[in-house]
C-alpha cells in the first residue's frame, strides 16, 4: 500500500497517465493545442479510483491537466519559433485580450448553463472541420489579417471560450487564422505560442481556487492541481512535443489540414457526448 492505495492499481494508474502523456505532447507539437481532450478524460478515471468526491473532481482535472499543458506549450512555441512560422507581433496583440477574457469566461461560468457553451464549442468545430476537409478558401473572411481592435476581440473571445471549456485555445486560434488566409503551419505555431499565457494563468486560477478545498483533495495536492499527476505527465508530454512538430512541418498543407479537421471532429464529438 502506498498513501493508502494497493501498490498494483497505482502502477497501472501511472502507466494511463504516462500514456495520455505521450498522445498530450505529440498533438500539442502537431496541432499547436494542449490536449486537454486528452488529459482530463484520463484524470477523470484516476481521480474516480482514489475517491475525490465528485462535486471536486471536475475542477481537479481541469486545474491539473492546465499545469501538466504549461511545459507543453512553451516546447511546442519554442520549437516552432526555431523554424520561423509564427506570426510576428501578434501574440503580443493577442495575449493581454486573451487573459481579460479568461476572467470574464471564468466569471461566466459560474451562472452560464454549460450546455449553452457546449453547443457552441460542437458547432464551430463542425464548422471548421467541414471547410478544411472541403478544401475551399470560399469560406474564408479575407486573404490578410484585419486590424488590431478585431485582433484583440478575437484574442478576448478565444481566452472566454478556453476558460469556459477547459481547452487551451490552440483549436480556436488555429481555425480563426486559416479563416484569413493563414498558412495552417503558421497558424498552428502561432496558436501554440498563444497556450501558454492562457495555460498560465488558468494554473494559478485553479490552484487558488482550491486552497479552500484542500482537506477535501488527495495527497501532495497544491489547490486544484495534482503534483503527482503532473509530475508524471508533464515529463512526456514535453518530450513528445516536439515530434509533433516535426510531423507538422513534414506534412503538405493539405495534410495537415485534413488532419486538423479530424482532430476538430473528434474534440467535438467529444463535447457532443457530453451533453447526454
């Protein structure tokens, strides 16, 4: 027994969050996104077995797979900088936006019905899965980016999405800049770049958050932020990055394109299920 557990089922717990480890950090290097869809399924099931009372167990995913997605992102930015395919200028534009929307989305979300945003999230996503498998640039709103106010309320809404569906931003971003004209492999490098403030500050909001909880949370929890599920993940899924983004940038643009509206389908389905 170790903290009360049976040394067995820990070990295989460890391998599960390894392994989501391995899939987080190759599609945030291939996508630009942090793989949360990933991570909270996993953490769900872990966090189920060691008993955290249900009405904690959501925010303990969440705040944890945000901590676990922090290194991720920075490789991911780091090593898509080192090949020149980020915007220039427009993460500086985009992430004081972003962090005001973060606080707005998370105030929201204490009175907002969850189905609403849900519903949302599904619809862009089959949206944007739709018009990059039909391969058409008619769907786009222009061939250029627009100014710095349409810049900045994108960067504010993406930050309210992100905060209200647990996601990093990655997908939101990555779609909005293909609809102006963007090459996807600019888009996805510039969108992981954005993954980090947002991961950032969504980590020190959650383990805040959970101080007052922390009679109620496992072991060696700091707030809403599980150390041991970060200190395994977190690991691999930065290794793992930056194969992604080698894959990212060895793919056509068409392939990538294809790829990401098959990533946009199933996080979609995902939250699809959700609702029922």
């Amino acid at each position: 027994m170790v903290l009360g557990y049976p040394i067995n089922e820990l070990i295989w717990l460890a391998l599960l969050i390894l392994a989501g480890g391995v899939v987080t950090g190759f599609l945030a290097g291939l996508f630009g996104v942090g793989g949360g869809g990933v991570i909270v399924p996993i953490l769900y099931e872990v966090f189920r077995f060691m008993d955290v009372p249900a009405d904690l167990r959501m925010q303990l995913c969440v705040g944890t797979s945000l901590a676990i997605i922090v290194p991720t992102t920075l490789r991911s930015y780091s090593a898509h900088q080192k090949k020149g395919a980020v915007i220039p200028g427009l993460l500086r534009l985009w992430t004081p936006a972003a962090l005001a929307g973060i606080l707005i989305g998370a105030a929201a979300a204490s009175f907002a019905p969850a189905v609403v945003f849900k519903i949302a999230f599904v619809t862009f996503c089959a949206l944007m899965a739709t018009k990059m498998l039909a391969g058409t640039n008619r769907w786009n709103i222009g061939t250029e980016l627009p100014g710095r106010v349409v810049l900045s309320f994108y960067g504010f809404a993406m930050g309210a999405l992100s905060s209200l569906v647990g996601v990093s931003g990655g997908g939101f971003s990555t779609a909005i800049l293909t609809l102006y004209g963007q090459p996807i492999h600019r888009a996805v490098a510039t969108s992981a770049g954005l993954g980090v403030p947002i991961t950032i500050a969504g980590t020190i909001g959650y383990i805040i958050a959970g101080w007052p909880h922390m009679g109620e949370l496992p072991p060696l929890s700091l707030g809403f932020v599980s150390l041991p599920g970060f200190v395994l993940m977190a690991p691999v899924a930065s290794f793992m990055t930056t194969y992604g983004v080698r894959l990212a940038h060895g793919l056509s643009r068409r392939s990538l394109e294809v790829a990401f509206a098959c990533f946009l389908l199933l996080v979609g389905t995902r939250f699809l299920i959700s609702l029922f």
